[in-house]
C-alpha cells in the first residue's frame, strides 16, 4: 500500500502511514471488498461541500472517480442512498458528516482520531443496509482526509479489478468523435491548379520578395490566396462556420482600390486584418503569425480559501467574503494553486491573449459591509535568451527528489533524446518524480511516446485523432515545404526521403486522376495506464507540438498532475504545407491535417490547462516545497 509523507528535519521526507482498518465483519479489504460485492453503481461518496470542493479541486486522481458524490448540508444520510455502500470524508469534528461519523464509531475510535496526525480510514457494516459497508475516511486535517480518500478508493479500484469506477481519459465513442471533425472536413468540388503553377522556384535569383506590389497583381495575390485557403487548408472548414472567407475576400479586395501601390507590409497587415478570425499556431502569411496565445495572468498578494461553496481572504485583519469578481460569479476568475510554501491555497487569475489590466473584486466582512478591491494581475516570465542557453536535457536532485528536464524531442540532439529516454527506466518505480518539460518545443513525438512505454511497460495510445486533407494543392505544399528545409539544410537525409515520398504520391495522385480528399479518419485506443510513481509535471506557455504531444501521452497514466501554466495551444492544424503567392512572392504556410484531441476539446491558444496553476518562473520551488510537506 502506498503511504503518506511527512517533513522532517534537514528539508528531507520519509514515507509515514498510519492507515487503520477497522473491520466490521472481521476480514481483510480484498475479502471485504470482494464479499459485499462492491461496485462503483453501488457506491456513493459522502461529504460536506467543504470537503468535498477540496478534493476536487486539489485532486487529479478523485477527480477521476466514476462514483456518484454527494454533498449534504444536514448531519443525515439521504435516504436514496441508505442502501449503497458508503465513502464518508470527514471526522468527528467535520461539518454535517461529523455528526454522522460520531453515530458510527465507537467512542475509542472517535479519540483516536482526534489524538492522533495523519489520516485513518475505518471500515464498518453498514446500519442502513444489509451486506453493505461504510468507509469512513478522515484525517488530522484536510490534506490529510484528501489523501485517505484517495488511498481508500485506490485499494478498493485495484482489489475489485472493475475498471468502471475511473472514467478513461476519453469518454466519447468512435462514431462521435468521427461525427464531430466530420463536420469540419471542407472538400472543394471545382478544378485545382497544376503542380506547375503551385509550385515555387527556390532558385537564388528568384527566391525572396519584392518591395512593393501594384493592386492589380495585388488582387491576382488575394485570389491566389483564397484558392489554397479553400483547396489546401485543413482549417478552412472550422474557421468558415466561424466567419465568412468570402466576405473577407471581398473586403480585401475592395480595400486595395484605395491605392494603385501598396507595401508588402501594408499588404501582409491588410490580408491579418480581414482573416484575424483564425487562430492557428501553424498559419503563417509573410511575417505575419495567426496566434496569440491566452496567457495565465494572476495577482500575486492575495491567496483564499473556500468555504462551503464560497470564497474569502484577509485583508486588514479581517476576514472578507468575495461577492463578485468584474461582475461575475467567482469561480470564472479562481484557480487552485499551491505557494511557496508548499501549501494548498486558490488564487486570483484570468486567461487573456494580452495584459487584461486589474480585477475589480467585491467583497463584506462579517457585519455585511461592502469593499471593492482593484487587483492588479501580471503573469510569469523567464528570459527566453536564457532558455536557450540551457541545455536541452537534464537529470538533478532536489531535497532527494528526481528531476528530468526536457526542453525539446528535436532528433538534432540525438544523443540527449537517448539520454532522456533511458531516464524512464533509471527512475520507474521511485516515489516521486518530476519531469520538467517547461519550453519544450517539440520535435520527434517518438521520443516522448518511448519514455512513458519503458516508464510503464505500456505503449500509451496516441492522444489525437487524425485526418488529412490530400489533394493536389496540399501535395504540392508538403513538396514546397521540404524543398524550402533542403536550402537551408541541403545534405539532410531525412528531408530528402519526405521530398521523395510526398513527389511519389503527388505522381500516384495524377496517375489514378484522383479528386481532393480526406483520409480515412483515424483514432487510437486510450486507456488509463497503471503507474505508481507520484509523476509532477512542470508546464509552461512555451509548450508546444511535440510537447503537448507528451502531455497527451501524460495524461493517460495514472498517479500524474500537472502543475504550472497552460501550454501554448498549438497543434490542431498541422502537417505543414508551403505556398508562396504569384506576384508579391509572399510565403503561405498552414497545416492539411486535422489533430483534434480525443476528448474533443478546441484547445488551440490556450491548449491543456494543469491541475495546479503555480507561476512557471517558480513552479520548480513551489512543487518541492508541496513534497517536502507531504501535500503531494
């Protein structure tokens, strides 16, 4: 079984565990478990909101329990549910649930737990029902009644070998996921351009751009551009039911009779103007990137708690009830986080594409007077200059914890790859470990899918569904795009096979008179993935492509949380493709395939979001700090 950890001297920690089971029919939990039947349909868990909120909010693995939860607001048991087993969080001093454990322990057992720290989970016949138990999980504090929880339904979820009582990291069927990107899969029906005329002369004399372009070449540009959208992008579909493309031809077009000569630049900021509804990581047209991340922004000086559904903090030696945040309920504007202290706390925050300014919040005191406070937000920031000083992969120590660094799965750094991935087997099994992927940029998502296999002895599905549009518009990109890298790296083998592959399908494709199409729709099984290793993952807005990539797989294991900053948001719309428009030679850049998550979830710009929101510049101190206390 697994065991809580307590500080000691010298910044250090030891496992500890003083977990009790009481048995009311005198048996051990495998037999007890298998006896009664117990089955997550027949099982409710119980507790106060207090209690409740907590564990959801700071637990990743409660949060992944199937059974039905229940919050009471009087010290009785419903009586829908008098005939389930029970999971009661709470002792003899909680609110509402204190009542009801007092009722059930004996006396003895009741000053056990008020004399003794940690946590303790008994286990009694229920008095409701027959052939039913009750599970009584508490602890000295909240942390501590949080972990007897999750201890308790750990060994009830391995000693009933019933996978139903997890939800898997995906939920929806094949038939609706397929149903679902289906409806963003745009075909067009018309004539595409000859290889010829899509393709770019990369010859020196050639290659580059032009100062300066009239209007009327400059509206050729534009119908260029509006062609490839429509026969090359993968997101043509998501974005149409979003705005209208032809509407913002038609402006741009307009537009341009304002003068007879426009820059490239004004040209390239027109084009971003009218087509600013897309918001893709991998589009790019000239110098102009369509993507603006939505950062964590957070105040720094104010840390609350929450107490049966609403939120307070101190501010003048008094305590304050929050009321309304920018005249909103609370919860849009709260995140659970952790301090530098290692402690559980919630904090202010918002996700914004730009500085988002202050927080107007409102708030009374126990006498029902009002205050209105203006929090001022910042977010986070490390010196990318710095970064990239680092070395891509690393292995430390901290306070006897493992720590991994990954900065990148880039196969230029092939040695550092190998290096990262023997780390799995070098540290599988160990109590903790924190994997450090913050900045992580991607690359090979061989690389991450590796290192969770010889972590776990499982090879993790891949997290995405999948589907490309192939037609001779998007061939032809994919052979621009390769033949752009070989300029720069002309003796690269690997771009060389991918310039071959893509010119030998482009031939298949012309051969067999193919129609523009999307490939058969691809999703890959997802289970939740056995691990006992306490897995920290530090994470950043810098993480993206093969990044997120790993998070995917990540998030698949069991006994992982994610603590820092939501990762960058790019990758929904991939396998690059390059374009360059006739006459200002404008270079288009945008993805033919669709890599939606298996849950379904639009996570471009702002992408998977931690379970603990921690500053990325800090998340490192404040996680050992959390180990080090024992609330991780």
């Amino acid at each position: 079984m697994k065991r809580a950890r307590i500080p000691i001297a010298a910044g250090k920690w030891m496992k500890w565990s003083i977990f009790l089971l009481v048995l009311g029919m005198g048996l051990e939990p495998a037999d007890l478990i298998k006896a009664t039947g117990l089955a997550p349909e027949d099982t409710v868990i119980i507790s106060n909101q207090t209690d409740g909120d907590f564990c959801a909010d700071f637990s990743a693995s409660l949060r992944r329990v199937t059974v039905d939860w229940i919050y009471i607001k009087t010290p009785e048991i419903p009586d829908s549910v008098k005939d389930k087993n029970l999971i009661i969080l709470g002792g003899p001093d909680a609110l509402y649930t204190g009542d009801i454990v007092k009722d059930i322990l004996t006396e003895s057992e009741v000053d056990f737990i008020r004399g003794n720290e940690g946590y303790h989970t008994f286990v009694k016949d229920s008095p409701w029902a027959d052939d039913r138990v009750v599970y009584i999980c508490t602890g000295s504090d909240r942390i501590f009644t949080k972990t007897a929880a999750e201890e308790t339904l750990q060994l009830i979820i391995e000693e009933s070998e019933n996978l139903k009582w997890l939800y898997a990291p995906v939920r929806w069927s094949f038939e609706q996921v397929q149903h679902y990107i289906a409806s963003y899969q745009f075909t067009p029906d018309d004539e595409e351009l000859s290889a010829d005329e899509l393709a770019i002369d990369f010859h020196p004399d050639t290659y580059g751009y032009t100062p300066v372009i009239s209007s009327e070449d400059a509206e050729k540009d534009v119908e260029r551009l509006f062609y490839l959208l429509s026969h090359g992008y993968c997101g043509y579909g998501y974005f149409k039911t979003k705005s209208n493309f032809e509407k913002a031809k038609s402006d741009i077009l307009q537009e341009l009779e304002t003068s007879p000569v426009w820059s490239l630049y004004d040209f390239s900021a027109l084009i971003r103007r009218h087509l600013q509804f897309i918001g893709d990581g991998h589009f790019v047209i000239g110098h102009n990137h369509y993507y603006q991340h939505k950062g964590f922004w957070r105040s720094l000086n104010i840390e609350l708690w929450k107490i049966e559904g609403e939120y307070y903090f101190m501010s003048g030696n008094k305590k304050w009830r929050i009321l309304e945040i920018n005249q909103d309920t609370p919860e849009e504007f709260v995140f659970p986080s952790v301090n530098s202290s290692g402690e559980f706390i919630y904090i202010l925050g918002i996700l914004s594409q730009s500085s988002p300014g202050h927080l107007t919040l409102v708030a009374e005191d126990e006498h029902g007077i009002q205050c209105t406070y203006d929090i001022a937000l910042s977010c986070s920031y490390i010196d990318p200059y710095v970064r990239t000083e680092e070395r891509k992969f690393a292995e430390k120590e901290i306070s006897g914890i493992p720590v991994v660094c990954i900065r990148s799965f880039s196969d230029y750094r092939r040695s550092e790859m190998e290096a990262f991935v023997s780390t799995a087997e070098k540290y599988r099994g160990e109590p903790y470990l924190i994997l450090d992927i913050r900045g992580n940029g991607g690359g090979n998502s061989e690389w991450p899918r590796q290192w969770v296999e010889k972590f776990t002895g499982y090879n993790p599905g891949w997290y995405f569904t999948y589907a490309k549009f192939t037609s001779r518009t998007t061939l032809m990109g994919q052979i621009n795009y390769w033949r752009d890298l070989l300029v720069y790296y002309p003796h690269n083998r690997t771009y060389k096979e991918y310039l071959r592959e893509r010119e030998e399908e482009l031939r298949i494709f012309g051969e067999s008179h193919s129609k523009p199409h999307w490939s058969e729709f691809t999703i890959h099984p997802v289970k939740l993935i056995p691990n006992d290793t306490k897995v920290i993952v530090l994470t950043d807005s810098d993480i993206m492509s093969g990044g997120e990539l790993f998070i995917g797989y990540l998030r698949q294991m069991e006994n992982v949380i994610f603590v820092g900053e939501n990762s960058a948001g790019v990758g929904i719309f991939g396998w690059s493709t390059l374009h360059e428009l006739p006459y200002s030679k404008v270079k288009v850049e945008f993805g033919c395939a669709l890599y939606y998550p298996a849950d379904l979830t639009f996570i471009e710009e702002k992408r998977f979001f931690p379970d603990l929101w921690v500053p990325a510049s800090d998340v490192l101190d404040y996680v050992v700090a959390a180990i080090e206390k024992g609330i991780i």
